[in-house]
C-alpha cells in the first residue's frame, strides 16, 4: 500500500499527539529546515516538494 492510499499523518486530539506513518530513514534524509528560518507554507513549489517526498496528495479546501 503506498501513501497515496492511506493517510501518512493521524491526529489524536484526546492525548494531543501527531504520529507519522514514516520510517526512521525516511525522516532521517527528510527534507527540513532551520528552526529560526521557517519556510513560507504558502510556497506551493515548498508544499509540492514536501508532498513528491512523502507521496501524498496536497490537501484541497473544497471552499476555495
């Protein structure tokens, strides 16, 4: 099953915890940043690369 199939990120709010279906080597040449330096969450080319790299599909708010 790839990550396009199943949801890579499960959120559990009662115990207030992210986990992340990845393994350990794929965090550990995972792409990241400086923590004084954050990226622009809206720079679709950064979205698009963080997505190609876990295999996911880019949440779409239907609103918009």
């Amino acid at each position: 099953m790839n990550y396009e199939e199943r949801d890579s990120l499960v959120i559990y709010t009662a115990n207030k915890r992210f986990v992340l279906d990845a393994s350990k080597d794929r965090l550990k040449d995972a792409p990241g940043f400086n923590q004084d330096s954050w990226p622009d969450m809206a720079d679709t080319t950064w979205e698009k690369g963080i997505h190609d790299y876990y295999g996911t599909r880019p949440y779409v708010d239907p609103g918009r």
